[in-house]
C-alpha cells in the first residue's frame, strides 16, 4: 500500500514538472548593434588618407637637391629667418 502512495505522489509531482516545463518561454538572445556616424567615417577615411600619403615628397626633395647643385637654387637667409620668427610667434600667441 505505502509504495502505491507513493507512486501516486510521484506521478502527480512529475506532472506539475511538466507543466512548468511547458510553460517556459523561450528567450531570444539579443544582439549588440553598433553604428558609426558619419563624422567617424569621414575621420577614418581622412586617417586611411593621411596614412597612404608619404612623410616626405620625394619629388620636391629630389628637385631642389638637383637645383642647388646646378647653382640655381639660391636661398636668401633673411627671409628664412623672418619666417622662422613669424611662425614662432604665430604659434606662441
């Protein structure tokens, strides 16, 4: 008598189981979604230029080093200096 109780406990545990099963929902997982704005494109597409440009011209290099030794690439010192001071100032103030 007492295993047939408790087969009948048993029975009714597992269906109130079961039910609680069914009643579970099922739960999507969300994804992350992350938009550049157009300010961030434009800044990379500016950085992807800067980086493709060399440092150093080497066309300009190359011409003035074949004007100075032909002589005619003549550089007056005063006017460098007064650039070099103005831009100094420019900067500063």
């Amino acid at each position: 008598m007492r295993i047939n109780a408790y087969n009948r406990v048993s029975k009714i545990y597992e269906a109130q189981n079961i039910s609680k099963v069914k009643n579970v929902k099922e739960v999507t997982a969300k994804q992350d979604e992350v938009e550049i704005s157009k300010v961030g494109r434009d800044i990379s597409v500016a950085r992807e230029a800067v980086n493709k440009t060399p440092d150093i011209r080497l066309d300009k290099v190359n011409n003035i080093i074949e004007r100075m030794e032909s002589g005619a690439y003549n550089i007056d010192a005063k006017e460098v200096a007064n650039k070099i001071v103005d831009k100094y100032f420019d900067e500063t103030i």
